[in-house]
C-alpha cells in the first residue's frame, strides 16, 4: 500500500529531529603561515551546518567557513602581524553542538605542498630556502627533498608531526649530500620527542637533500610539516627562565654554527607555554625552546660547587630560581641558601619538561652533608619537594641526573618558591582516551549536567566558582565544591528562548586559607594523542570553559524530590518523569551519572514510548558515610541496543516505529539537582545461624531493634537464599521484635553452607518507599535428609558437637574428649 505523508506530518518530524553535533577528526593541512591569510581543509561529521570557528586566541580570526559536504568543511583563517609561531586551539559550533578541540600551527615561513612522486633522490622536490613544506606518510614512504647550497651554510630541518595533534607517527629525518652519503639523522630528541630536528654545516656548494620517513615505514597517510632552510635550530637555552618583564642575555647551545648569545624581552606576567625563538645571522627558528617565565631573580651555579666544603655559591635568600647545567657524568651541584626556623619553601626542578635530558633527583642538605629531604620523580622525571627548616641558618640544594649522566644539554632549573595556597578550577576527564563531556552544550529550554572541579593546594576551606561571559539565556550557576570534596555535579540550564550562539567562558575559584581569600582560576589539559598505559605524547592547555546554545531536543526530564533519606544498607525508590514534545514517542534511557561513594544501581533504566515515569533503586552499602549530597539523572533517547533493566512498575512494550528517516537524538539532557540524605540506619537485627534438610520446611526468625521511626506497615522478605529455596514475604508492624519466615527446602535444594541471608523491610514512609536490610550474614545450612543433628531445643549442632552427642548417648559414662564421666 502506497502512504502520502502530509505537510502537517513531514513538519512535525522536522520538529523532532535533532542530528549530532560537529565532529573534527583531522586538519589538513595543519599549519598556516603567520600574517597571511590561508584555509584548513577540516574532515569528520556533521559539519554541514557549522556556523562558528571558536578560537581560544585573539591573534586569529576565522574570516569565512565554508561547508563543502557534511563531512568536510574549510575554513579561512588570516592572523595579526604579531602572532607568535605555535600552537593554536579551536573548536566548530553548530546548532546542533560543539566538536572536540583541535589544534593547528604557525610557522613564519611560506607553507607549501609536497609534490608527488618524490620517493627518491631523483624525484625529489626542490625547495627554497626558508619553507614549511606539508605532506603525507603512506605505508612505505619514503619523501626527498632538495635544495642547492654554499659551502659553510647552515642546513636545518624540523619535523612537526606529532606536535600537529592529530596522529601518533615516529618520524625519523636523514640529511644527505649530492652523492646520496648520510651527513645527519635525527630520531626521537629530549626538546621535542618524536619531532626530530637535524642541524649541519654543509661542506661544499652543491644540492642536498632532506629526507622524512616513519621509523618503520608505517606512514599511514600520516601528516606532517618540515621546516627546512638556514635558520638556527639549537637544542637548548640556558638559563632555562628568566623574571618577568626583565631583559636578559640567554645562551643557545646544539646550533650546527656553534653557541650564540641573544638578548631577550620576557613578558610581564607569568606564562607557562612561553617559549625562546632563536635569532642567528638574520634567520629566526620556526618553533620555540621552551622557557620557563616566573616573578623569582635567576641564581647561576659556579664552579666548583660539587662538595659542601668547596661550594663557590654564596648563600642565598629564598624565593630564587637556581640554574645549572650537569655538564659531565657523575656532577653533583650545589647551591646554598639561608631560611628561619619554620619557615617552608617547596623546590620544584624543571627540566625534562624543558627538553633537557636530565632526569633530576633534587635534595636538602645540612652543611656537614646529611640529607634532610629528597625527591626523584614527582608526575614526570622533574622531582618536586616540600622543605620546612628545623632551624634559622643555611642549608644546601644537591642537584644530580638520577642515571649519572651529563653533557652540555643537560640543564636545569629549580624554583625555590613559598608554600602558598593555589586553587585551580577543572572539567574532570571520564575518559582519558577521548573528549567525551570536554565542552558543554544545552538545548534550549532544557538542562544538561557536566562535572567541575578544583585543584588545591594549602586550601582547605569550601571553594566557589563563578562563570563570567556566559552565552545569553544560559541561567547563572554558581557552583559551591565543600571542603572535603575535589568536584561536583553541575546543571546548567537554559531558557526556552535562549540564542542559539558559543562562547568561551571564563570560570573563577574563590576560597580562603589563612584567614585570606584565595582565587584562581580555570585550566582544561586536554588530551590530543595518547597511546596504551595511559603515556600521553601530545596535549594543549586551554584557559576557558566551552559552553553552547544548541537547537532544542523534544524531551526533558524530572526528578521528583525524595520526601525520606536513603539509609546505610537500604533501597530507595528514584522516580524520573519524561516529558515528551508532541509527536515524540521514543523510549528514554535513565542514567545516573553521578552517586555517592558506595551507593549503586542498575547501570540504566528504560522508560519504554507509552510512558511517562521510571523507577531507579538505588541502594546504599553498610559502608556509606552519611551526608547529605546532591544528585540528577541524565536522560538519552534509548538506541534499543542495550535497553538495561527497567522499572518493575512500568509494563514494557515495543517503541512505536517511526515512519520515514530521521536523526539519531543523542543528546544527553539532565533534571534538576536533588538532595539525597543518607543517614544511619533506623533499625538493626540478627538472624544467626539455621539448618535443614533437604525436602523440608523451616522457620527463620529475624530479631528487630529500632533505632529510629519506621513506616507502620512493613512487609519483610528474606533474600539471599540459593536456589530451590521458597519463602513468602510477612506482614509486620513497626513495633514488632522479631519476624518469623516459613522457609520451604525443595528435596533438591542444593546442599551446604549459604552465609548471605538477610531480611528486608520494605514500607512507605511520608508518600516514599523505602527499604532497610537487618540480619545481614545469616547462616543456612542444607543437609541430606536424615543428616541434621539438633540439640533439645532444636539448635542445629556442628560436626564435632553431633559426634559428641552421638557418642555420649551410645555411652552415658563418657565423654567424647575421653575423660571419664565417673572415676573407674
């Protein structure tokens, strides 16, 4: 039979249909030349709609994004005049949602594109001098390319592969002469990891070449960009920061032209991924050495200073940051300063963080040599320790490589800082591997919930934070994180009539410590290339949260409040209500994203298309701490995949089947925060030890004491009964003292010991089930017929006590121990 779908119809499923969000899975190519205008070609899904280039930075702008089809999108970038070469963060907005967070380079150095074929010497590309140049790894690989030189220039080439954030590829780059005969290669390197650079000083005038390929040849149609020209390309700076705002001399070292001295302008704020271009006979590098830009004046180690008696250092008031090099096997230095009785000050080394080789083990010393404290690696091969002075006086800071070794490149720097309380404010990770829940987007008229968090140090105290250039319509939601916890649950909502618009939101951490007020604020690590074990490679920092206005869904979702707490080792009923839009109909998945520690459910419930309410219950464990916390439920159109236990009182039926095609919904909404009060337990009771045969009927009694008020009706049953075993539940009163089970053992009941018996009471209280588990660790043991031995009173007996019994009523004179009952 032939259906006409109506106007009406056809409007009504565009109204319900919300596809996903924007998805970026790589940036082709992922670099663009400074002041110039240029395109990145980005590929994933749902890009057909975007509407926004978020950028993390002012120093460039998206002038046009241009959507190519649904899974491919270009976007135009230009940059200001002084953007500095690096890393750049962005993220596409559409109606429908936010991607993950990309990134993409700038070089200073026209970007062109590799040419193919140039698999050999012969077909190698000719370059100028001075180029990034953007290609392709495929299996087997191997890419060549060419440029003529004089005699005494300098050759450099840089790879940026893994510093792309796109893939995980183990680059090697090999410099050769006109004849084909190796005059460098570089693979993995302590500045820049998989990113290998090379540097030399070519011998005669001629035509070299530059060659890229994977260690293994296991491109893969892998990225990259290769700098290559006469630009200097050192491996390493000392000393490794300098003070804020101050002009300093630093010296490049590993350059193929020998040392060289610069003369630098530092910023006038702190800035953790500042870096040092190096300036050499008129060329710059393309990529900065890492420098670290800090408010404490610079103390340079002299030599000797490898013993406490021959130290050259004078002694020196802290805050300072301390600078050496270990330049030979073995080197110990040493640094002296002086601090009052009390006084704490924590060392930090930075250099593996750096690019230095140096894996540092720094400790405190008295004078006469002794180590008070001492620190390896703390989160990476940089140590980090706490020292408190037990006296006024000098002290000694020992710095070592942990191995032994050292060179010219093995440089640190230890910042010698207070103790000072610091707060920062995060989004946790729920998965390290991906970006799920990394950026926040709410429907109109509707809630999600994310999670926000809070690094502390030396602060105790609650923590408040407060968001500051929300999108327009999206309520305020100033979020409280108690003392005694590190995150929390967030809902954010927004109205109905909110604009569908992005915005990068900052978000503020207010706390106190010492009767002072502390603030920080928010920093996203997040994750771009990480293999097994967790080993991150690559990663970029953000310092704004990203929140969106998305189109509306048909559904929200409620949580009724509860009206009685969750007890230590009881239920409590959670009951979700699903609003639907008119016309919507699918079934709704109910997760919890959040309970307390030692509180569980069933991983999801369903409430199916024909209804309205679900029922959770939740279960508190005997070791629950009671506290009050807050909660919300998350609500998804259900795929029908993996449907999850559903509510008891619901009825299941089949989701109504919709006629035409439509999007997959699968946005996550959220219902209000509620309290869930747990408390102890208002009543307790012991059931010990029972035993029967198989095939017979016994009577379980559960003691009751109450310890609190109670619902007047309760209905008892006993669980954790094997197989084969029946029971039916008992009416009890809120006064009773004791509850009696008739406990059926079927004639195959299996036989043994079942040590996990427990009674439930089960009532309502103020229009609220709840339940309460008394007698945990009862005792049932099942016996072969004719296999039970009692006592008189019918207390079943043990196997040593039956044997007694059975030998003393065989003998009355004796016992079984063998002592007589009378003297013979």
């Amino acid at each position: 039979m032939r259906i006409m779908l109506t106007t009406a119809f056809l409007v009504g499923l565009l109204n319900i249909t919300h596809a996903a969000g924007p998805s970026v899975e790589s940036v082709i190519p992922a670099i663009g030349q400074r002041d110039t205008s240029f395109t990145l070609r980005l590929v994933g899904a749902g890009l057909s709609k975007a509407s926004e280039l978020m950028l993390y930075s002012p120093d460039v702008v998206c002038t046009e994004l241009k959507p190519v089809t649904d899974n491919e999108l270009l976007a135009t970038l230009k940059t200001t005049h002084d953007c500095r070469p690096g890393t750049y963060a962005f993220r596409v907005r559409s109606p429908q949602g936010v991607s993950e967070l990309r990134i993409f380079r700038i070089t200073p150095f026209p970007v062109v594109n590799a040419d193919e074929p140039n698999e050999s010497l012969e077909e190698a590309m000719s370059l100028d001098r001075n180029v990034t140049v953007t290609g392709l790894l495929e299996k087997g690989d191997r890419d060549y390319f060419k440029l003529r030189l004089r005699r005494g220039d300098r050759l450099s080439a840089e790879v940026e592969a893994v510093r792309l954030g796109a893939t995980m590829i183990d680059t090697v780059l090999t410099v050769l002469d006109a004849e084909g005969k190796e005059l460098a290669s570089a693979d993995d390197t302590p500045l820049f990891g998989q990113d290998p650079y090379v540097s030399v000083i070519v011998p005669e005038d001629g035509d070299y070449f530059v060659r890229v390929q994977e260690v293994n040849l296991d491109g893969d149609d892998s990225g990259y960009a290769l700098h290559v020209g006469t630009f200097p390309r050192p491996s390493s700076v000392f000393p490794a920061g300098g003070r804020i705002g101050e002009s300093l001399t630093v010296r490049f070292l590993g350059d193929a032209a020998g040392p060289f001295e610069q003369k630098v302008q530092l910023p006038a704020s702190p800035d953790n991924t500042h870096g040092l271009f190096a300036s050499h006979l008129d060329t710059t590098s393309p990529t900065a050495i890492p420098f670290r830009i800090s408010p404490f004046e610079n103390v340079l180690e002299v030599e000797p200073n490898d013993a406490a008696g021959t130290s050259s250092n004078p002694a020196i008031d802290l805050p300072v940051a301390f600078n050496g090099v270990l330049s030979q096997i073995d080197d110990i230095d040493l640094f002296r300063f002086r601090v009052n009785a009390g006084q704490r000050f924590q060392f930090e080394a930075f250099a593996s963080r750096l690019g230095s080789p140096a894996d540092t083990v720094i400790s405190i010393l008295d004078l006469d040599g002794s180590i008070l404290v001492s620190n390896d690696d703390d989160g990476s091969h940089d140590s980090r320790l706490v020292f408190q002075a037990p006296r006024t006086g000098e002290y000694l800071l020992r710095v070592v490589d942990q191995r032994g070794a050292g060179g010219e490149h093995f440089f640190y720097r230890v910042e010698a800082t207070p103790t000072l309380p610091v707060l920062t404010a995060f989004m946790p990770r729920p998965n390290r591997l991906s970006q799920d829940r990394q950026a926040i987007s709410v429907p109109q008229g509707n809630r999600i919930v994310t999670f926000l968090g809070v690094n502390r140090k030396g602060v105790t105290s609650k923590v408040q934070l407060t968001p500051q250039g929300l999108p327009l319509g999206i309520k305020n939601f100033p979020t409280t994180i108690d003392s005694d916890r590190f995150q929390v649950p967030v809902v954010i909502e927004a109205e109905a009539d909110a604009p569908i618009a992005g915005a990068l939101v900052q978000l503020n951490a207010t706390g106190s410590a010492n009767q002072s007020t502390v603030t920080g604020t928010f920093q996203q690590v997040v994750d771009l290339i990480n293999m097994s074990a967790d080993r991150l490679y690559q990663s970029v920092s953000v310092d704004r949260l990203m929140i969106a206005v998305v189109e509306p869904v048909p559904f929200r979702i409620e949580l009724e409040p509860l009206k009685s707490p969750l007890v230590q080792d009881g239920f409590v009923e959670l009951n979700i209500h699903v609003h639907r839009d008119p016309g919507f109909n699918d079934a709704i998945d109910i997760t919890f994203p959040f309970l307390p520690p030692w509180v569980d459910g069933p991983p999801l419930i369903t409430v199916p298309a024909n209804k309205t309410v679900g029922t959770y219950l939740a279960h508190a464990h005997p070791q629950v701490e009671p506290r009050k916390w807050t909660i919300c439920a998350e609500g998804r159109v259900s795929t029908g995949v993996s449907r999850g236990p559903v509510s008891d009182d619901i009825e299941m039926a089949p989701a109504p089947r919709s006629r035409g095609r439509r999007a997959q919904i699968d946005t996550a909404v959220s219902s209000q925060l509620i309290d869930l009060d747990i408390t102890r337990s208002p009543v307790s009771g012991t059931i010990g030890r029972v035993a029967g045969e198989q095939g017979t009927t016994l009577l379980v009694t559960c003691s009751i004491e109450r310890n609190g008020e109670l619902p007047h009706r309760l209905i008892a049953t006993l669980e954790g009964l094997p197989n084969r075993v029946h029971v039916e539940p008992v009416q009890v009163d809120s006064q009773a003292k004791q509850v009696t089970f008739s406990v059926k053992l079927d004639p195959t009941a299996p036989v043994g010991e079942f040590d996990s018996l427990v009674c439930r009471l089960t009532g309502t209280r103020d229009g609220q089930s709840a339940s309460f588990n008394l007698g945990r660790g009862g005792l049932l043991k099942i016996v072969p017929p004719g296999g039970l031995v009692t006592d008189a009173e019918g207390r079943p007996l043990s196997p040593l006590e039956a044997l007694r019994k059975t030998q003393t009523e065989a003998d009355p004179e004796n016992t079984v121990g063998g002592n007589k009952a009378s003297s013979r």
